[in-house]
C-alpha cells in the first residue's frame, strides 16, 4: 500500500462566503484540467462555508476532502464559539477531516474589563 502525501489549505478567518464558494469550485475546476493522483488534498473553510464547500465539493464530484479549522474536545456544553465533533459529524460529508488545534488555541481566551 503506497501512501498519498497529505495537502491541507486552511482558509483560516479569509475569504466571506461567495468568495469560499467560488474558490472551491476553482480549486475543482483545476483537478478536473489536472487531476491530483498522486496527492490526497483537504480544504479547511470557516466553519461558516463548512457546509456550502462540502456540497460543492459533494455535487461536482471534486475529489478533495474537507476539513472543519477547530473541534472542541467537549461533546457539548457552555462553550460560546465552539464546535464539538458530534455537531460536525451530523452535518458533514463521510470521510470528512478536522484539523488539530495547535497551540495558539490551547489556551482559553480571556477579557479584560473596562474601566
């Protein structure tokens, strides 16, 4: 068994929606003129456009994985802005990719007061 290099693009906060839909129809456009056989690609949108680029990626047939930026440990719970891999497993495509938080997501945010 030969393994695939893995390519990943993360969107991160870029692009707003008709800029995300745009971009994964590009990117299909580009394999169907020279298909990748030789590499697995992932595109990792917003977890806004999340469900609008998987179903292009779906509908066109484009053969790329889609991966969601972030999954909060948490199955649920108080957890304003997070997103929890039972959410994104309900609204996702099979054989769908999360990438790992790194270390700038480790720590919680935190405010300050004003005064």
């Amino acid at each position: 068994m030969t393994i695939k290099p893995l390519v990943i693009g993360n969107w991160k906060m870029n692009l707003d929606f008709v800029e995300a839909v745009h971009l994964g129809q590009q990117i299909g456009v580009l394999l169907k003129n020279r298909p990748s056989e030789h590499t697995e690609i992932v595109v990792a949108p917003p977890f806004v456009d999340l469900r609008s680029v998987a179903s292009i990626v779906d509908s066109e047939r484009i053969p790329i994985g889609v991966a969601a930026q972030h999954v909060n440990p948490n199955d649920n719970g108080a957890h304003t802005g997070e997103v929890s891999a039972s959410m994104l497993s309900a609204s996702a495509s099979p054989g769908s990719w999360s990438v790992i938080p790194s270390a700038v997501r480790c720590t919680p945010w935190t405010t300050r007061r004003s005064r």
